[in-house]
C-alpha cells in the first residue's frame, strides 16, 4: 500500500465537514499526511455514508460517496450540544492545527463556538469555513448544493449544446473545485503560521471558486465585452479543437495552432484544406468552424477512432479517443501513475475498497492513503485517550451520550 505524503506531517485538522466539498478538503489534506480527525454527530455521523451506488453499504453507514473522500481519517463522535461533548470538542481545538467546517454560516457559532472563542482557545487555529455563498453577503444564509451553485455560477449556461444549454457536468464540479480551494488556502495559512505563529480565518464560498475557476469564459466578457455561450464540444478560442465523429466513436483534436493545423491536413491526406480561403487563416477557421468540421469529418468517418489516435499521436497535434470512465480508469497511464489504491474496507468484510488517491506525485512517487475509511466513532476512545481520558471518564462520557 503506497502511504500518504508527508508534506503535512504533525498537522493535526479537526475536520467538522459533511458530504462533499469539505471533506474531499480534508482527504487532499489527509493524503499530503495530516492527521485529520473527522468530528461526527454520534448515531447518524456524516450524511454523505448514507449516499452512494450501493444501497446495502449505505445502510451499514459505509456508502460510497463517503468512502471515496474519507480514508486516511480517524473518526470520533461528538454531541455539541452536550455540555461534556462542548468541553472535549475545546480540548481537541487546543490541541489541533486546522479546524475545517461546512455548515451554513452561523451554525458553529450557534452551538457556542464563535471564531474570536475558537482562537481564544487557539491563537494559531487555522479555521476554514467552506459555504455555498460564503460568510458575508445577501445570500449568505442560503443553503446550497453543487447543482444550485453550478446554476447561479454560469457554468450551466455554457456547457451543452445551444439546443441544450443550460446543462449540469456530469460530476459535482463545484464542491470538487471548492475543496480544492480550501485544500490550497489551508495551506497556504501553514505556512504563514510556520513564519508567524499567528493563525487565520478562511472564508471559502464555492459560489466565488467555480467563477473563478472560469477563467477565459468570464475574461471573454469583462475584457472584450463577449457574452459567453454554450458551444458543446467545439473551442471559443480555436478552430479545428473540438469533438469529431469517427467509424466507431469520438475524437477529439485540439489543432489550435497553425503549425497543427497544417500538419493534421498533412497526415489525413487532405492538402486541399490548406489553400481554401475558409481555413486558411486561424480567424478565418473560426468563422467556418462548421464547414471545416464536416470536411474533415469526410476522412475521420472512414476508420476508428483508435487508427487516428495512433495515426496522430507523434504528430504534435493534440489528439485522443472521448472515452466512458470505465475506459479511462483502465488505461496504462493511469496504471503506470498509481492513481488508484486499494485498502481494507471498513467493515472487515472480505473484499479491498479501490479508491482514488492524489493526483499529485510527491518526491517522484504516487500518493494514496494508508489506512481505510473510519467506521463511525472508530477512534473515539483512542482520541479521547490522547487527550488525556481515563477509562472510567470515557465509559462515563458514552453512558452520558456527550460521545
């Protein structure tokens, strides 16, 4: 088994999170070796273990959608609202680094827990709190799932076809991209504690990250006043770059620059394409894009899309087969970078768990994690122990339902 980094080694993350976007923070967190301690309500735990593909693992709390972004934790229950359940949470923000949340803004500070209280208690606590909206603002107390934000964010409104548009992504970008944000702010914040010894506040809004995370589609407008679009497959910015059909399936070709462009008219045997006026310059490309898509699809149709692969791909033009995940998850790159790990499933039942690890490599290795997802409260006992519990305080503590 490949273990986890240890960029974050001795960084201990108290990680409140639920479902998505905070805790795919906290396992690139747990990945890079940082010792995260997933804070759970006890009975019911993270809603995101009643989630998944597979509904009797999701009975037994293990669903899918909680095993891909949980392994390498250590997992404890904890009732906030229990007077005894409040003074071990205090102790364990003493003793932590990060302190990760996802509720709606206000909710931590209901149950008791301010940010001046949380770093009174911790002067050097990096807390970051992700939310649909963020902190501050009109929308603020909204609540706010991947596909509401994906609607207000823009990025329905140019993905799929004109005929289809506005359409989701076929994955939960928008949490994707807000744990990462939070990933990357969090360390950042290490960083200037490591210098300063002073700690921060992060306000990470997942509404502002897929914005952001636009780039081009949103500078389009601001700079050159261009109202963005849904395309489907075909570039904005290039033209032939986009999705072609082929004898047996798609490909795709990104021949955005000239020297491309001439040397995919070269290899399909199609000179002519070279001298039409339609295509001959990189504007003028764009102008037909349509045209030149149907001819070049004339010679694409007569053979697969594996012959163009291999036929293309030592020509420097951009090129590759649109495949299922089924396939992309089998291909040898894939193998050779040791994305995938596989570790014990949580249960003990007699099978291995596949997971996805770090799409980072760290000091020329892959990434993975090295223990299993926690079942819930796994670790209470042995957390309430580092912190200083006798056995007959924790037994107390169950008996009392703080844990």
């Amino acid at each position: 088994m490949q273990p986890d980094a240890d960029l974050l080694s001795g960084v201990r993350v108290l990680d409140l999170t639920n479902v998505l976007a905070g805790p795919f923070a906290g396992y690139q967190l747990a990945l890079m070796g940082a010792d995260v301690i997933k804070v759970e309500v006890p009975r019911t735990g993270d809603l995101a273990r009643n989630l998944g593909a597979d509904p009797s693992l999701s009975a037994d709390g293990l669903g899918i959608s909680f095993l891909a972004q949980n392994s390498a934790k250590r997992s404890i229950t904890l009732d906030l609202k229990h007077p005894r359940g409040r003074e071990i949470f205090e102790r364990l923000v003493r003793e932590a680094d990060v302190l990760l949340e996802n509720f709606r803004p206000g909710v931590l500070e209901r149950l008791g827990f301010p940010v001046s209280l949380l770093q009174s208690l911790n002067p050097g606590l990096v807390y970051c709190a992700v939310s649909g909206f963020g902190q501050t603002g009109p929308m603020r107390g909204r609540p706010a799932y991947d596909q509401i934000i994906q609607g207000l964010s823009g990025i329905m409104s140019v993905t799929g076809t004109p005929e289809t548009a506005p359409t989701r992504t076929g994955f939960p970008i928008a949490d994707t991209l807000g744990g990462y944000a939070a990933a990357f702010a969090i360390s950042a914040a290490l960083v200037k504690r490591a210098r300063t010894g002073v700690g921060s506040f992060l306000d990470v809004s997942m509404l502002e990250t897929a914005v952001a995370a636009m780039g081009w589609v949103v500078s389009d407008y601001l700079v050159a006043d261009r109202k963005p679009r849904a395309m489907g497959n075909e570039n904005a910015t290039s033209a032939p770059s986009g999705t072609f059909r082929t004898a047996d399936g798609a490909l795709n070709i990104a021949a955005n620059k000239q020297e491309q462009y001439v040397e995919l008219c070269r290899r399909l045997d199609r000179p002519e394409l070279l001298t039409d006026e339609r295509f001959a310059t990189r504007e003028a490309r764009k102008q037909h894009r349509l045209e030149l898509k149907a001819e070049l699809e004339k010679t694409l149709e007569q053979e697969t899309a594996a012959h163009w692969d291999g036929l293309l791909a030592d020509s420097g033009v951009p090129v590759a087969p649109v495949l299922t995940v089924e396939q992309a998850l089998s291909l040898d790159q894939l193998t050779e970078r040791g994305l995938l790990h596989d570790v014990a499933m949580p249960d003990g039942r007699d099978r291995e768990l596949r997971v996805l690890g770090s799409s980072v490599h760290v000091d020329g290795r892959a990434v993975g994690p090295s223990r299993r997802p926690p079942c819930l409260g796994e670790h209470t006992d042995e957390l309430l122990t580092e912190l200083g519990y006798t056995p007959a305080e924790i037994a107390t503590l169950h008996e009392e339902g703080a844990i």
